[in-house]
C-alpha cells in the first residue's frame, strides 16, 4: 500500500468511528431527556393542590365552568426562582376551538402561583398585579 492510501484508509476510520461515538453520545443525551421527562411526571406534588383550588375556589369564571361541567386543566406556565424559593405558576382554564376542531386554544380562567417550599397556593390578582394567599 501506498502511504497516501494508508492515509485515506486511516481518515476514512476515523470519521467513521467518530460518527459512532457521535450518535452515541446523541442517543445517551436522548436516553436522559426522557428519563428526566419520566422524573418530572412522577414528581407532580403540587396537581393535588391545583385540583383542591379548582375545586374550592372562589374565581367566577372556574365556578362557572365547574358549574356548566367544563373540563378544567392546567398548565404549568413557568417556574420563577427567587432567592428564599421557587413559585410554580399555573395557568387555569380550559381548552377551546370552533366547532369544527379548528383554531385551538387555552382560554384563561386565572392564574395561581405555589410556593415550592411552604406549599401555600396564591392566587394572581391582574388588576394590582400582586398574589393574595388563597385561602380554602
């Protein structure tokens, strides 16, 4: 062989050996996507208390709701750190379209902010843009 083929040959290896190590280490990054995916599911320690204020609060738009059996849901919004904690933020509401299935969308009911630490539920007051304790 010619050392301009062992060169090529060399070359040629390693790019395929590096594609491997490549897609390895993609599929790894993947594996753990999901499993934190799986993690997050299983650590769902504030839904119970989402579901005792849909289910107790006073907002006019959620008794509405509850009262013209409306599926209620949640989003989990955002999570804002602060230094003393962490609030969950949740947007209540329901999922809305047309009549025939177009233009989805969430309609917003309220919004209520948990605290990771103490576990108190607040409810968002828009107009003053503060949180008041809820209270059941």
């Amino acid at each position: 062989m010619t050392l301009n083929k062992i060169i090529i040959f060399v070359l040629f290896f390693y790019i395929i050996i590096s594609f491997n190590n490549k897609t390895q280490i993609e599929k790894e990054s993947i594996d753990k996507q999901i499993d934190s995916s799986l993690v997050l599911k299983s650590q769902n320690w504030y839904d119970s208390l989402v579901s005792d204020y849909i289910n107790n609060s006073e907002n006019e738009l959620i008794k509405l709701a509850l009262k013209d059996n409306v599926k209620v849901e949640w989003i989990l919004d955002q999570i804002e750190k602060t230094d003393s904690t962490n609030y969950y933020i949740f947007n209540i509401g329901q999922s809305v379209s047309e009549i025939d299935g177009t233009n989805k969308r969430f309609s917003s009911n309220g919004w209520i902010y948990i605290d990771s630490i103490s576990k108190i539920v607040y409810e968002y007051d828009l107009p003053n843009d503060s949180l008041i304790v809820w209270n059941k």
